[in-house]
C-alpha cells in the first residue's frame, strides 16, 4: 500500500511557517527518509515536489539535506533528530528570497 510519508514522520504546525514535517520517534545522523523530487523537465525548476519535499521548511541551521541521487532529490538527516522535532532543510532548489 503506497504511504506518502514515512510512518515515523507527520505534518502538524511549524513556528516557522504554516505545517511542518516532523518526527515521532529519534532519528540518527544520515538516515535516509526518502523521495523528496522527482526529476521532469516539465515542472517548474525541473522536479515534482513529492508529499515528502512538499513539507520540509528552510533553516539557516538545518538538521536535514537533499541531495541529488539520479533523477531524484532525496532527504536525509545530517544531525540527530530527537521525537517531535520539526525536519529542516537549507532551501537551494527554490528561490527563497
């Protein structure tokens, strides 16, 4: 059965702007969470934002990244992530000025 979300993360309100992603459980440094984007050429900045990269906010201090794997973006955590923190990411892909 197809999950848009992983069963440990879930989106809810984010004090940094309107929902977030967040964790359920702890979450150890480079854990592979899965498809953020999908390459096409069709869409705006060449991806599909997938339910897993529609969510994630931008820090200046992310505890996650997207990195390019193929013709995905996928997202991983780049430091440990404690239950009920929220998932950020360093936007690079979007304009976010």
């Amino acid at each position: 059965m197809y999950k848009p979300l992983p069963d440990f993360l879930t989106i809810k309100q984010s004090e940094i702007e309107g929902l977030g992603l967040f964790t359920t459980k702890d979450l150890s440094i480079n854990k592979i969470i899965g498809i953020s984007h999908v390459m096409d050429g069709r869409f705006e900045d060449g991806y599909i934002r997938l339910p897993l990269g529609g969510f994630f906010n931008h820090s200046d201090s992310p505890n996650c990244e997207c990195y390019k794997d193929g013709e995905f973006l996928k997202l991983k955590t780049i430091k440990l992530i404690k239950a009920n923190q929220e998932l950020t990411v360093k936007y690079w892909l979007y304009d976010i000025s």
